[in-house]
C-alpha cells in the first residue's frame, strides 16, 4: 500500500494542478482509463489514514472480539462460495470493470466504444483465441442468432450497434442498474434515460467529428508547411545559382573588358611609335638638306 501511495503522490505533483486526472464519462458510473487505479488507490489510502484504529495490532483485539470477525468471515465466505457455484460465466478482464475495459477499446480514429457483443467478445475470449468458458460462447452464439433474424426484417442502412445491443440486453436480461456483461455502470434505458442517452450519443459523435475535421486540418497543415518550405529552399537553391552565374558572368566580362582595353593600348601604343619614328625621318631628311643650303618650312 505505501508504495502505491508514494507512486500516486508521485504522479500528483508531477501534473500541473497538483491532482490526480480521472475520467468519469457522463454515460457511466466508474471511473475509467489511466487514472481510475490511481483513483481506487488513492481512496484506499484516505480510508486507511482516516478509519477509526482502536487497537494498534491484531494481537490486542479481544478474543470475543476476534471470534465475532471470524464467525462474520466465514458467514461472507460461505455465501460467496455459494454464489460463485451458482456462476456459470467467467470473464478474462481481471480486476477491470467492464465500462474500464469498453473505454480502454474504443477506436482510436472515432473514439466509438465497441458494441455489447463486442466486448462481450474481449472479456470472455482468452489471448489464444478460445472461449474461457462454454458459458460464455453460447451466449455470443445466441446474440449472433438473434441478430441475424432482427436484420432480416430491416432495411440495410439502419445502424446495426442499436440492433446487436437490443439483441444482447434481451439474451442476458438486465436490472435496475446492472446489465450483465456490462456491469454497474450502464442504467437500463426507458423513455427519458433514452433521451438523455441520445443526447449524449449525440454529443460524443459531434465531438468524435471535431476532433476528426482538427485531426484533418492539422494533418492538411502540416502539409502545407512542409511544401512551402520545400519551396523555400528550392527558391533559396536557384537564387544561390542565379547569383553564382551573375557572379561568373561578371567576372567573364570583366576580364573581357579588360584583355579589350589592354588590345586597344597595345595598338595605340604600336600607332604612336610609327608616328614617332616616321617625324623623326622627315626631320632627318630636313637637316639634310639644310646642310645642302635649302631651307624648307614646315
């Protein structure tokens, strides 16, 4: 018990209010998914810290006292013995309610819990595929039967669940507050607790139905996204390109300007010296001839 405890206060300040989080849906008396064993635990512990202990041990508890609990023991062991032989159907669920176990198998997409013969099926077949009892199996055969004959006399687009439920509840019977094979959460339905079970059908399918159309429009985002940022970086992939071609080209043109600036000096240069040397043989000629006695003028 003290190290349930401790894993349960554990989980308690670990979550962002201080609590334990337990799920007791609107259509069921028990608590139901992760929490609901921290919940009975966490009862279990409130009733040990506050129960009225008028001795400390067992060894201090009167006989008359101890005789009185023992005839008490043996008075509720002998009636549930009784009980248990009178039991013809066992379940695989363990310690689980079956409103736990109908909670824990619903579908993970929708969020739909499965159908009473469905889960009939989960709690009373084994991992290895049998049936854990006769018992257990002539009941599903029956359901199946009555099922088939209902569907006969309907048209094909009506719901089916409402059909396999009704066609349970009437093979197994039910009683105020307990249908068998469902457990105590569930009340038997009359004409206003069907009302208020189709409101809250109602109001699950539409919640099932927003959290598909956000599951949707996350999975349509997320898309998106990923397209843009492919887009993204095919954008910055050709802009790196585009600047790396303008950059050689650049380049290029450059040295082509310059290897035709280098060209044109060159011939310039190769112009001016035939000019020079052609000035310097007329001036020569000259002196010459004004060595001679003519003078020209130029």
């Amino acid at each position: 018990m003290k190290r349930k405890q401790v894993k349960v206060q554990k989980k308690r300040r670990a979550s962002a209010d201080k609590k334990l989080d337990v799920l007791i849906p609107l259509d069921k008396n028990v608590p139901v998914g992760e929490g609901a064993n921290d919940f009975i635990t966490s009862l279990s512990v409130i009733v040990h810290q506050h129960a009225l202990q008028v001795v400390a041990s067992w060894k201090d508890v009167p006989e008359e006292a101890k005789t009185r609990i023992l005839a008490n023991a043996l008075k509720i062991s002998a009636r549930n013995k009784e009980n248990r032989a009178k039991q013809v159907i066992n379940h695989c669920c363990g310690r689980k309610t079956f409103q736990a176990v109908s909670y824990e198998n619903r579908d993970p997409l929708t969020g739909i819990e499965p159908n009473y013969q469905q889960l009939w099926q989960i709690a009373h077949i084994k991992k290895n595929g049998c049936w854990i009892d006769k018992g257990s199996e002539e009941v599903d055969d029956k359901v199946s039967t009555l099922v088939l004959e209902k569907l006969q006399d309907v048209d094909e687009d009506i719901d089916q669940t409402t059909i396999v439920n009704e066609a349970f509840v009437s093979i197994v019977g039910q009683k105020l507050g307990y249908c068998r094979g469902r457990g105590k959460g569930p009340k038997p339905v009359n004409k206003y607790g069907a009302c208020i079970q189709e409101q809250l059908a109602t109001q699950q399918r539409e919640a099932n139905e927003a959290r598909r159309r956000t599951s949707e429009l996350l999975t349509t985002l997320e898309g998106v996204q990923a397209q843009l940022m492919e887009e993204r970086e095919k954008r910055e992939e050709m802009e790196a390109r585009f600047n790396e071609r303008q950059k050689k080209m650049q380049e290029t043109m450059g040295n082509q300007v310059q290897e035709a600036i280098r060209i044109a000096l060159s011939q310039f240069h190769r112009v001016d010296d035939n000019i020079n040397k052609s000035n310097t043989g007329e001036r020569c000629s000259v002196v010459n001839v004004a060595d001679q006695g003519t003078i020209f003028a130029f």
